[in-house]
C-alpha cells in the first residue's frame, strides 16, 4: 500500500509542480491590489500553461523533431516513435506570440489608467471609481 | 482560498494523466504520426514544426497574424495622442565639452549642428560606450534575424522568432540613442504600413493560390506556374508565408515600444 | 542525469515566480519576471521543445522585460503591496 502510494506520487510530481505554478498565478491575479502584480501573474499563468502543455508532448528517448537530412536519403529510419510530438509546440507557439499581444495591450492600459487616476492600487481606485458615479 | 480549491481539483485529475514520455499516450497517437512521417515527402522541410505551423495548419497561422496586428492597432489607439504642443524650453547638450544649455522660447535653436544634441527632461549622460558598442552590434543581430527566417525550414526559427529579434533590434537602437532619431530613421507612418504589408502578404499568398485553381493557402498551386514539384512548391510557398509573418511581428515589436515608452507622445524616450 | 537539472530549474522557477510577485519595487518584479522566462526558456529547451524555446528566449527575455520596464518608468514605481 506505501509502496503503491510512493511510486504514483513520484510519477506525478512534475504535474503537480505544473499545477502549483499556474495556482500561484492564479493567486497574483486575485489578491494583489497593485494592477502591475495582477499582469505579472497573468503572465506567469499564462507561461505555466503552456510549460503544462510542452511537457504533454515529451516522449522518452526521442529526439527533436526537425529530421536529419542526411538522414533522410535512407527514407527508411523516420518513425513516429523517434521523434518528439511536434504537435503541441506548434500551438504553444501561437500562445506565446498572442501573450506578448496581450501583455503589450495590458501595459497600454495601465499607463492610461494611471494618467487618469494618479495611482496603480487598486483599493484607491475603487472609492474614485464610486465618487465619478 | 479558490486557488486553493482549483489546485485541489486539478490534482485529482491528474491522476489521470498519462505517464511522463510515454509514447502510447493519446496526444501523440492520432494526428502526428502522420506529420512526423509524411512531412518530408510532402513539403521537402526537415523542420517539422515550421511545416506544420505554415502549411499544414497554415490557416490557424492568418489569424494568430491577424491578431497581433490587431494587438499593435490596439495599442495605438489607447495611448496615441496628436496634440503637438511645443515645450517652453528645450535643452542642448554641447557635446565636445560638456556643457548643457538651456534656450528659452524665442531664441535660435542650433538644428542639425553636429556639435549639439538635444535632450529630453529626463537627464541623461552622455556615454559614449554604448553607443559606439550599438552602433558596432545592431547590423549583426539584423543579420542573425535574417538568417533565422531564412532557416527556419532547417534549425528551430522561422518567421516569429527572426521578427521578434529584429524587431528587437530597432527597439535596442531606440533605447541607446534617444527616441527622436529612432523615429527619424524608421517613421511612424513606415512601420504602421509595413505591419499591413506583412498581413496583406499573408492573405495575397493564399488568393495566389485559389487563383490559380487550388484551395485556399494550397501551395502545391505553384507547381503549375513554375517549373516545381510540388513538395518544393510547398517550401518555397512557406518560405513567402514566413517572410510575411517576420515583418508583421517587427513591425508590431517595434509599434509597441514606441507607443509604450512615451506614453503617446513620440517626444521623449528612455 | 537530466531531472537533477530539471528539478534544479523548476525549483528556481517556483522562488522567481512567488518572488516577483511579492516584492515591493515594480522594476525589480520586471527584472525578476525576465528572469523567469529565461528559466522556463531552459526548461522547454531540456524537454525538447526547441522552436518554443527560441520563441520564448526571444520574446519573454527580450521585448517583454524592455515593455514591462517601459511601462514602469511612465507609471509609478513603488508599490505598498
């Protein structure tokens, strides 16, 4: 019975490492009150996720999937098992480049808020917020 | 305390992923056999991420360009104002001995001398390290960024990493000189119309191809015009396709510092 | 050999990512938060993934920082929290 609990709780433990970054995001979003921190977490969320979804595709004793040429005149040796999933990088690399959309359109929002309301807390915001009403 | 309860919850899930590398897992089972085996002999492009980003999900590709051009209109229209209200008092800088002068509203400016530089009102020393180092150091990261589109069908790279390194090296250029002659060299209005450029290439590559009586972004559509097979013909289309996405990241890369940095204005920099 | 190193790199992972959260000097947590992507930068690059790797060397280390530092230098710099 210890036995069994051992060994599922070591064959598991990078996802759960995975899983305790993207909560340790997740926790920057809500509870900071400064906007700044909320984005910095944002964008550790978003970077844990996709680690989550690289780690997917890993393969045991596999290489890279770019193909050798000089490899390739053999025409024999490509088999799918040689060779790392490629499938989850090329979505991952969409994820990165709309994050550094995302993160550039945030960062313009920020300084517009801050020109308008003088201060990046979030609790000196809100009673503004509520006067201007 | 709901971090907490997610955590809780995606642990007990991931009692049900699969093990770490195992090669029977179902991300791995259904769809990329088939890349991983064909992609040589379809599109004559060892690098199999390229080939599946540019030709096999090449559509997937249009709107992820789509979106960060989006991202950079976004920002300019945030932040960007016109109003060109001239300072009462701007400051020079003489350069041989170091002395920085302070002209009022109404007196002769020096333009164009090559003894003085003008500064912005954040105080900034004179070094003549970094700037001589930036002048040295920036034609080989453009290089390098060429180099890394050009081969992206053969070593990681390709059209967003190769944008985003020269993108970042106009933005090194702006940042160790000062803004105002980075805008010089590379205007607003330039940047704004090579980042649609980029866009419209991207989508001009794939009317090419239904033009010429094929699918949407099919280029096998090339072998016909000219003296290609097909699997060279998809090279050469995801070659076009990359160049494409390499000027609309740049062009977005460099849109966002220069929105970001002053605040809207485009007068002072870091 | 190689999850000594990625133990190693996720545990530096895990301390710049708590860190950057909590300290109280916004350009600090801007260069703590590019640290961050160069680790995570490494660890795709020992699983692999080499295309995501370059990208996120590229993107996260490069352009994200110099805009995170760009926007912190308009704004304010300090923080209470």
């Amino acid at each position: 019975m210890a036995d069994g609990v051992l060994e599922v709780l070591i064959s598991r433990i990078n996802y759960w490492v995975y899983i305790a970054l993207m909560m340790i995001g997740l926790y920057g979003i809500i509870i900071k009150n400064n906007i700044m921190k909320k984005i910095i977490g944002l964008s550790i969320l978003q970077t844990a996720v996709i680690l989550f979804f690289v780690s997917i595709g890993a393969k045991r004793d596999a290489t890279i999937p770019i193909i050798d040429h000089t490899n390739a005149s053999a025409h024999t040796e490509i088999s799918a098992t040689n060779f790392i999933n490629p499938l989850p990088h090329v979505l991952m690399l969409t994820a990165i480049v709309v994050a550094v959309a995302t993160l550039g359109v945030a960062l313009s929002m920020v300084i517009k808020i801050y020109r308008e309301y003088n201060t990046l807390e979030e609790d000196e915001i809100l009673p503004q917020l509520r006067e201007d009403k | 305390m709901l971090a907490i309860f997610l955590g809780g919850l995606l642990i007990y899930c991931s009692f049900e992923f699969p093990l770490w590398g195992d090669p029977h897992a179902p991300a791995s089972t259904h769809v990329s056999p088939y890349y991983i085996e064909n992609t040589l002999k379809d599109t004559s492009v060892p690098n199999i991420v390229t080939a599946v980003l540019a030709d096999y999900r090449g559509y997937d590709t249009l709107f992820e360009t789509v979106v960060i051009f989006t991202a950079g209109i976004a920002c300019i229209f945030l932040l960007r104002t016109y109003k060109t209200v001239e300072p009462d008092i701007r400051l020079y800088r003489h350069i041989p001995t170091g002395i920085t002068l302070r002209i009022e509203k109404g007196g002769k400016f020096p333009e164009g001398s090559r003894h003085f530089e003008r500064l912005d009102t954040a105080w900034v020393p004179y070094d003549l390290i970094v700037k001589t180092t930036c002048r040295l150091v920036i034609p080989f990261i453009q290089i390098f960024a060429l180099y890394v589109i050009a081969h992206g069908h053969y070593s990681p790279g390709g059209g967003f990493q190769g944008g985003v390194i020269m993108g970042a090296s106009l933005v090194l250029f702006a940042i160790a000189f000062n803004l105002r002659s980075a805008i010089r060299r590379m205007g607003e209005r330039l940047i704004m119309l090579l980042a649609a450029l980029g866009v419209c290439i991207y989508a001009g590559i794939g009317t090419l191809c239904m033009l010429l009586d094929k699918n949407y972004l099919d280029y096998s559509a090339f072998a016909n015009i000219l003296a290609f097979d097909p699997a060279s013909a998809r090279s050469h289309g995801i070659l076009m396709v990359e160049i494409g996405v390499g000027i609309v990241v740049m062009a977005v890369m460099v849109i966002l510092y220069y929105v970001l940095a002053s605040a809207g204005k485009h007068d002072e920099g870091l | 050999m190689s999850w000594q190193i990625e133990l190693i790199i996720l545990a530096i992972v895990i301390i710049c990512g708590v860190s950057a959260l909590s300290v109280k000097d916004l350009l600090s947590a801007a260069i703590l938060f590019g640290a961050y992507s160069f680790m995570m930068c490494l660890l795709w690059a020992i699983m692999g993934a080499v295309d995501v790797a370059f990208t996120e060397a590229s993107v996260g280390a490069g352009v994200s920082t110099v805009l995170f530092v760009a926007a912190v230098y308009q704004t304010s710099r300090r923080t209470k929290d």
